[in-house]
C-alpha cells in the first residue's frame, strides 16, 4: 500500500509498517492493527457495519498485497449500557454480553467479515489497565476523586494532537464522559471509576473498580502487541475524545509513540439523516435481513465507498448492488458456458494484467475502493465485448475465473452467497406487479423489480410455462 491518510499527521503517509522501509511487501514483519470494536449491549446497527466492513476489506487488501497482518479488535463488554442491559434483563453482566458477542460474530459471518487473529474482551484485561494505572501513577499524572481515579490532561504537553482539539475549544461544563462524576478539569477523563450501587466491580491495588472506557482500549493494545503498533481504527465520531485519551494514557505511560496511522472511517447514513430510532431509519444487520435483502448485496453497498466519505444509505442503492451483482453473475454464467478450447487470447491476457494493475494503482491510493471498483466492472465490460465476439476459449475463461477469485480475496462478494431468509408472500406479490409492468410493456419497472428481487437473493426466470422464482445458492 503507496499511501494512507493519518489523522494523525493530516496527510498521505507512505504506508512502512513497523517505521522501517524494505525492498518488498514480504520483507515487512506482520502489519499490527487495532480496531475498536463493538460494545456488546444489543444489535450492531449498519453504520457499525460500515465500519466493520471496512476493517475486513483493509486486512483483505494488505493480504492481498502480500503483507502478513495480525489483527486485534476489542470486545467493549463493561461499559454503562453493558452494565445498565444486564441490570435490566436481571442476567450477570458476562451472561448479558456472551449473547450479544455471539450475535455480533454470527452477524460478521454473515456478512463475509474474516475472523481476526485476536477478540481481546475488556473484562480479561484489567491486569494490563492496573499496569498503565501504575505507571502514570508513579510519573504523577492521575487524581483521585470519590473513589474514582482520572487523567490529568493538563500535564499530557501533547494533548489534542490527532483531534486537533484545544483546550479552548473545551467547553466548561460540557461533558466528555459517559458518566457524571466530579473532576478537576473538564478535559479530565476517568481511569478508573468508583463502584456504584449494584454495579460489578473489580478489587485493584487502588481499590474496588471498573474501568473507564478509553483505557481498554490502551490495555488491550498493550497486552496483545507490547509496543507501537502500526494501524489504528474506528470511525469518525472516536477521534475525540476516546482515541485522544488512548494516545495520552498509553504514550504517558511507556514513553513510546502508541500508533503509527490512524485511520478513520466516515459515517453511514440512511436516506440522507444520521440514524435514529425516533426518525424510524435505525437498522441492524438483521431488520435488512427481515425485509429479505441478501446479506451478499448488503456487504457490497457497504464495502462500495471510500472510506472518508459519508456513504447515504438507502434501499434503491442496495437494489442498484443487486444490478452490479447480477452483472457479475452474468459474467461468470458467460465464462462457464465457454467450453471450446481455442488457443490463447493475447488480449483477454494483456487485459487480465491491466486490470490487477489498475486495481492497485487505485487502491494503493488510500484504500480508494470506488475507484477499484470502478476498475473491475471496466474489466468486466471488455470482457463482454470480447465473449460477444467469439474471441475466447476454455482457457482464457480459466484464466478470468482466476482473476476473478484471486479479486474475490479483496471483495468476498463475487463468489460468496451467503444465505437468505425468504418472505414468499412478498416474493411473490412483486412477480405479480412485474407480470403486470411486463404486460403494459413498463420494461423498466418490470427490470427494476427483477433487481430488487436479485439484491434479495432471489432469481427470476421467464420461462414458456410462466414466470419462475429460485433462491441464489
Ligand atoms: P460502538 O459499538 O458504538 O462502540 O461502535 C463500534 C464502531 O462503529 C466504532 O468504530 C464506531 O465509530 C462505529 N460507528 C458508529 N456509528 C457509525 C456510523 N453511523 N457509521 C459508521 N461507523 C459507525
Ligand atoms: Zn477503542
């Protein structure tokens, strides 16, 4: 990878993992990354998926790159509302989260998302936060109040740099904490808070606790990597105050940079609003499910987009991910057909090496996945042009269907499926009002509906004996 934005240094950084360049990718030692990841109090929504999605797709791409990676993303499973759902639903806080952590892996499967190598959970890391508490304790950069131990900002000289925020434009009064607790500066954060009534806690050598929020994440980054690790990311909305906070705790503490690129993730959202449950436009992966969209269509529209732009959600773009799928299928259904062996095509060939080699030039380019999209389905469309003229034969199309798999390493949506949840009734009243746009020669009502069906995994087939619906295996 050429270049990377870092919000950190607010530029394109040539990409040297591990701070030391080398004369090729296989050279480097394992790019270490850490993710922040879900906290495990209900249903993960789309725009955390936005974000999760893109996790995937940048380990996929350093891989593909021939980089090794060795990835952590953290398990959020003590928190306020973690706490407060189990309280609620008068379970333990470790049963309350064990369910939604394996609802949350279930919904990354789902979605094609990699496993990665390490899923820290807060609640096993307290030893590695006591440590970063010692430590900034002995240099004198905590206090303590009510029982509750926080950061001393004031006395962190290089507070603000990655969310470029000031001291100035700290508010007096405004509250950067989830929790209301007194403190001497209002830029203070809590470290480690008092127990509250009812609330689990853990006994410390500086007593009975749980941790504050920003320090998991710096715990986790330490216990799991040791030292500096090369990337970093979250969206948008944790460059202030949480990735802030980590940096300070973590370079206080050991006195050695806590990240080489921070990379973050813009927004998802929905018909053009931020998602909320009063606007009805809040979705988790599982109500898109309900409403019979493929999980395949659903990675697509969310993978489609660069990365540090605001990506609008909406149901006609996930029936236009229908329509780009289907021109994939097409392709490959195209590719299967071609049996006849003829000798090589020169330029299916120089074709296939141009397209890996625009592919990269794009995406090298700050992860700029649109534009490597926009590469393959350029591909695609000379590879068309090239079956509707006879030109290829059973080993050019071997050699695409390679291209195309070796690609599907990045994508995971050429080849991947996944399964889908089928409302018949539904189904079947849209092949009702497509026979009766088809009928009033409306063709292009009649393919829309043929699209949306496709980005809800569903095939349709007119056929002599009438009109035939089969599920995408
Ligand atoms: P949380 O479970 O709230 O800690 O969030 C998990 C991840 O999703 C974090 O990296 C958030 O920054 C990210 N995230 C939250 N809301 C959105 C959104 N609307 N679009 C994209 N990413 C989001
Ligand atoms: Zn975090």
């Amino acid at each position: 990878m050429a270049k990377i934005f870092n919000t950190l240094t607010r530029r394109l950084d040539p990409f040297i993992p591990g701070g030391v360049a080398k004369d090729s990718t296989a050279e480097y030692p394992p790019v270490t990354i850490y993710s922040c990841g879900p906290t495990v109090y209900s249903y993960a929504h789309i725009g955390n998926f936005r974000t999760f999605v893109f996790n995937d797709f940048l380990r996929r791409y350093l891989k593909f790159r021939g980089y090794t990676v060795n990835h952590a993303m953290n398990i959020t499973d003590v928190d306020d509302k973690t706490i407060a759902g189990a309280l609620k639903e008068g379970v333990t806080l470790k049963e309350y989260t064990d369910n939604y952590t394996q609802i949350f892996f279930e919904d990354c499967k789902t979605l094609n998302i990699e496993p990665v190598e390490h899923y820290p959970r807060a609640t096993e890391s307290i030893d590695a936060m006591i440590d970063i508490i010692a430590h900034l304790d002995k240099k004198g950069l905590i206090y303590e109040k009510d029982g509750s131990l926080y950061f001393s900002i004031a006395k962190f000289h290089k507070y603000g740099r990655l969310s470029n925020v000031t001291s100035m434009d700290i508010k007096a009064g405004a509250r950067y904490d989830a929790d209301e607790y007194t403190k001497e500066d209002v830029r203070d954060f809590a470290l480690w808070k008092a127990p509250k009534e009812n609330e689990p806690y853990w006994e410390t050598p500086f007593g009975k606790g749980r941790p504050g929020w920003h320090i998991e994440c710096s715990a986790m980054v330490r216990k799991i990597f040791g030292t500096t690790i090369d990337i970093h990311t979250g969206g948008v909305d944790l460059i202030f105050p949480h990735h802030e906070n980590e940096i300070a705790q973590s370079e206080a503490a050991y006195d050695e940079p806590f990240v080489r690129y921070w990379l973050h993730v813009e927004h998802l959202l929905v018909e053009g609003s931020k998602m909320s449950k009063s606007l009805g436009n809040f979705f988790t992966l599982r109500d898109l499910l309900d409403k019979g969209y493929s999980p395949r269509a659903i990675r697509y529209l969310l993978l489609t987009a660069h990365y540090r732009k605001q990506l609008n959600f909406t149901f006609d773009g996930l029936t236009q991910a229908g329509q780009a799928l289907l021109r994939i299928d097409n392709l490959i259904a195209r590719l299967n057909d071609i049996k006849q062996e003829k000798p090589i095509n020169e330029e299916a060939e120089k074709r296939c090496s141009q397209f890996i080699g625009s592919f990269i030039e794009a995406v090298d380019d700050d992860l700029n996945i649109a534009e490597g999209i926009g590469t393959f389905f350029d591909f695609l469309h000379d590879i068309n042009t090239l079956i509707d003229k006879r030109m290829l034969g059973k080993a050019d199309a071997d050699t695409i269907m390679h291209i195309l798999n070796h690609i599907d390493s990045v994508f995971g949506f050429i080849f991947f499926h996944g399964t889908v949840t089928v409302n018949k009734e539904e189904i079947e009243a849209l092949i009702e009002e497509r026979n009766k746009a088809r009928k009033e020669k409306n063709f292009t009502k009649a393919d829309s509906i043929r699209d949306e069906l496709y980005s809800k995994g569903i095939i349709v087939q007119d056929t002599r004996e009438g009109t035939r619906w089969l599920i995408k295996s």
